[in-house]
C-alpha cells in the first residue's frame, strides 16, 4: 500500500514542489508573524492532499513523510542564508544595512529580528548564523 501510495504521489510532490515551493520574497517576510504560521499550515494541508492522507494526520509527520524539512525550517534556513549573503555582500551599502540591523539594533530592524528568529527556530546561537544548513534543521 505504502509504495503504491509513493509511486502515485512523486509527481504530484514533484509538481508541488515546483509550483508552490519557491515561496520567492520569502526571506523577505516576518518570520515571527503570526501568518507565516498560516502559510505553514496551508503547506502542510497541500501536502496531505497530495499525499492523500487523512486529515487528522499529525502535522509533525507530514513533511518527514514526504521527504521534506518543516516548512518553518525551510523558510529560517532560506532567510539565514540570505542574511549571511547580505552580511559579506560586496556592495558596501547591503553591508552597510545588513550589519547594524543583524549585530547591534537586532529586534528594532526587520532582517535582526529574522536572524535572532531563525536562529532560535533552529536552535543555534545567532553567532553561528553563517554555519546552518538544511541538514542541521
């Protein structure tokens, strides 16, 4: 049953990874918003559909189930990445911007609060933003 089930669902998976996983501006958003909790239950509802599991399934088994990290991970990892391109940016003016709002004014500036959030979501220190990957989410 399970392996029929993983046949008909991989490309129902593939095509909603590629059509509605890019989240493009994402590293952009509040992370600490109350909506991206939303956002993060939709997900988890398309992902059951296509799956075809039931809707009581437990939202922490969705998305290991199909391979994937919690979107909430997915969406900190994409934002500390972002965060680490600004901070060691080339143009002088993104660093600039970047560094103030990530070091010293962290919960005044949006991209501080996102770095302080991503790296409690992941459970790290905001020190060692420049080290996460998806393999330690």
């Amino acid at each position: 049953m399970y392996c029929a089930i993983f046949v008909i669902a991989t490309p129902w998976l593939n095509f909603l990874r590629s059509y509605c996983g890019d989240f493009y501006g994402s590293v952009l958003w509040e992370l600490a918003h109350p909506s991206v909790e939303d956002v993060c239950i939709n997900w988890r509802k398309g992902l059951k559909r296509v799956w075809e599991l039931p809707t009581r399934t437990h939202s922490a088994l969705v998305a290991p189930l199909c391979g994937l990290l919690p979107l909430r991970f997915e969406l900190a990892c994409r934002c500390s990445r972002f965060i680490v391109k600004c901070l060691n940016s080339s143009n002088s003016i993104v660093r600039f911007v970047a560094g103030p709002g990530v070091l010293h004014r962290r919960m005044h500036s949006p991209i501080g609060r996102n770095a302080q959030h991503s790296a409690t979501v992941l459970g790290t220190p905001l020190s060692k933003l420049a080290s996460i990957n998806k393999k330690m989410a």
